[in-house]
C-alpha cells in the first residue's frame, strides 16, 4: 500500500490517512433526497467517493461505503400530492433512477443505501437522548438542537459562532433561542408523519445521517463526504450532534468536492430549471465522468457541451486502443494480464498511483493512462512482442478499473477468429473481391 494523503475539511489540512481499523475503511458519503432526477451537479460527488472507493480497493482495503437515501421531505411531500401519489410511490420511482444513472456513469452499486423511513424510531430515540442531556429543547411540537451548547460548532466551516449568529440569514422563528438552532422535528399537519412524544412530524434533515452513521458503522468512521455546499450548515449540525451524542465530530476525514456550475449560469437549480439532467447527457454518460476526473475534486468546475465534446473524442481514443489490443491478443490466443516488470510501465504506474495517493489527485492520474494509451498505440503498429503487449492490457485494466471507465470486451469465438484468418489471406493473395466480402462481415460483427 502506498502513504496516503487526504485533505480534511475539519483540520484545513493535508493528513496522512490512518484508518482507524487496519485494512479497512469507513465511508459514508451524503446521498440524494429522492423527488426528482439528478442533475450533473449532483452527479460529482457520487463519481468522486465512487472513484475513492476504487482507489482504496485496488490497495487491498476492505471498504465498508455507505450512502443514504432522504425519502422524506417537504419536495417529496409536493411532489406526491401533484401527482396524486405516496410519498413511497415517488420515492422508489427516483432512487431507481439514481441507480441507473449511477450505473451509466460507471458507480457501483453494490453499497449500504440506508432510507430515512427505516430509522424513525432510532431518529425519535435519537432526538429524546439529546433532550434529556439539555443539547435540545422542544417547543409547541417542535424540537431545536441548541447550537451554543458546542464549544466546537464552526470548526469545519471555519467561521465563529458569534459571526454566525450577528450574521445568520435565517427565516425569523421566535420558537427558537437561537437563529442558529436547527430543526430535529418537525411537527407536520401535511402528507407522511410519525408519532412521537413531541408531535406527529417527521425528523429534521440534519439528524438523519448521524442515526444512519450510528446505526450502519457503530462508531466513529474513517471519512464522511459530500459537495462543498454541505460543510454549512448539514456537516456542521451532524458533527455538533455527534459530539452531544458521542463526544467526538463523527468522522476522522471531512471530504468534500467542489461545486458544478453552468458556464456563467452559475449554480445549478432545479427550481429554477437550470439544470442539466444525467439522464440527458449526449452520447456516452461515461464521458462525463472522464470530463469530472479531469479536474480536481476539491476545485470548482464549469460544464459545457463543448468541453463535454473534447472528453467524449477523448474516451473513443481509449476505447479503440484497447479494443485493438484486446482484439490484438485474442486473435493470436494471447488474450491474459501478466505481470507488470517492464520500466517504463512500471514507472506510468508509480506516478499513477502517486497522484491518486496524493488526495486522490486524478487529473495527474489520467496523465499517466492518456500516457500509457498513446504507447499502447506505438506497440500495436510496431508489432511489439505479445508480453509487452500483455503487461500494457494489465497496467490499462488496472488504471482504468480505478477510474471508472474500463472497456468491457468480449472474447472472439472461434468462427470469429476463422473469419478474420481467411479475410488476412484473402488480403495477402490479393483477392480482393474475397476479402472485401470478409471485411464487411468482420465489420458486421465489430470485430474490425
């Protein structure tokens, strides 16, 4: 394994990454609220932690990754009465479409999805210890989190609780001590609701993840992620939940990508239509992702069909060079990884694992792949000997694996590969007419 540096929001500085247990890591990164598709925006953090995952993997971690799903809320609750269905109806309806369109972008999948309405009564149970030990007070149905109740609130913001309160921009609630008291629960008169001592409601935003964190991993976690735009308020409130509850901020390693803009559009807004849905992306989803690893995750980015062109050509160039080397080492019954002993690969994999040691640094790590795939392309029409070509296909396979964008490929069979003997005699008798006939076939299949 290599020494690992992650840049955590909490201390506003590049740590050495120790997991907490060894060989394993704990992630937990803040998922969607269910009541429409996602946009692009949305879109980045779920490539970024899923792109983290990978990494850790390939350096023989066990992963425990963890994301949630919000199923209930105000929008959810709109959502449903506009369409004249439940609250369940609309939710299962967008987390199914969350999952394909993660699985367009290349995410796995196969991870712990919590949904808020299977922990109610651990959030209720959740809320009740708060009060009882004075961080929460309840009023006419309501219950706020006392904020001034955590000497550390504003750490990972990096801003004073003073500052905060003199400047808080705040919907005026005379309930509350505090402006900057939030929501545990809600009392609700409108759409689902669950019985508790206080009211019948539904739990505030900002206490969901702390329960599910709690519940999921029984401890503090090695890394919780999210956009930029959770450090403040919802990171902020979970780890002063998390100090009242379990005297520590709930996760060693604060994460956070930079935000996703629209060319000068600025942010992007469902509510405002300024949006670019995954769902719509042109061509192939998976260009996208490479356009997203492209830059930094820590960096703001700006999007453009323009720019999103440049990745797309960028990702067929990688795709036809592997194509060509799988199907290169297939014809001659080649087709195997071997291990990686030659120099000059052997150092395109030390720099790509360097970049994605360092705070996962996956521009420099494409650097090396667009590296790797342009001599693969040397190799090919230099008809380089089989072993070399062997340790390129692991070396690709395994930065492309990490990255998310690996090529699927599928052995030729038999009659394929008969096929393509007899166009390359057909070619060298120069039977043209004959090897014209077998190209259109060989062509019919994409073999060529």
């Amino acid at each position: 394994m290599y020494e690992m540096k992650i840049y955590n929001t909490y201390t506003s500085s590049l740590e050495e990454f120790v997991p907490i247990h060894e060989n394993q890591v704990s992630i937990y990164v803040c998922g969607p609220t269910v009541y429409n598709y996602i946009h692009i925006g949305n879109a980045r953090p779920v490539v970024v932690f899923d792109t983290v995952r990978r990494y850790f993997e390939a350096q023989g971690y066990n992963v425990l990754f963890a994301s949630n799903f919000t199923d209930v809320d105000d929008k959810i609750i709109l959502k449903a009465i506009e369409e004249g269905k439940t609250e369940l109806d609309v939710s299962n309806f967008f987390i199914n479409a969350f999952l394909n369109d993660l699985r367009s972008l290349g995410c796995y999948t196969d991870y712990l999805q919590p949904r808020v309405t299977d922990f109610i009564q651990e959030i209720i149970a959740y809320i009740d210890n708060l009060v009882k030990k004075g961080y929460a007070y309840a009023v006419d149905g309501d219950v706020y989190f006392r904020v001034s109740k955590v000497d550390e609130y504003g750490k990972l913001s990096n801003r004073k609780l003073d500052d905060l309160i003199s400047g808080a921009r705040v919907e005026v609630n005379l309930k509350k001590e505090s402006p900057l008291d939030f929501t545990l629960w809600k009392h609700t008169e409108t759409g689902i609701a669950w019985n508790s001592d206080y009211s019948s409601g539904r739990p505030g935003w900002h206490t969901e993840c702390c329960v599910m964190i709690d519940h999921l991993f029984h401890e503090k976690i090695d890394i919780h992620g999210g956009g930029s735009d959770l450090v403040f308020p919802h990171h902020e409130n979970e780890i002063a939940q998390s100090i009242a509850t379990n005297h520590h901020e709930l996760a060693h390693f604060w994460m956070h990508n930079g935000r996703l803009s629209m060319d000068a559009e600025g942010k992007m807004s469902k509510s405002e239509g300024k949006v670019v849905w995954v769902k719509d992306l042109p061509g192939n989803p998976l260009s996208f992702r490479l356009y997203l690893l492209a830059t930094h995750y820590r960096s703001p980015l700006n999007f453009s069909y323009d720019h999103l062109e440049t990745y797309a050509k960028e990702l067929d160039k990688m795709f036809n060079t592997m194509s060509s080397l799988n199907r290169t080492l297939d014809l001659s019954d080649e087709l195997e990884e071997c291990k990686v002993i030659d120099s000059t690969l052997v150092g395109l994999r030390t720099r790509f694992d360097e970049a994605m040691s360092l705070d996962f640094n996956t521009p420099n790590a494409l650097t090396e792949l667009q590296a790797l795939i342009k001599l693969i392309n040397q190799l090919l029409r230099q008809k380089k000997e089989f072993g070399l070509l062997k340790e390129s296909l692991t070396l690709a396979n395994y930065m492309m694996s990490i990255l998310g964008i690996k090529v699927e490929y599928t052995p030729l069979t038999k009659e394929d590969k008969s096929l393509y003997a007899q166009w390359e005699k057909a070619r060298a008798e120069k039977n043209f007419a004959k090897a014209d006939e077998y190209r259109a076939l060989l062509q019919d299949k994409g073999i060529i």
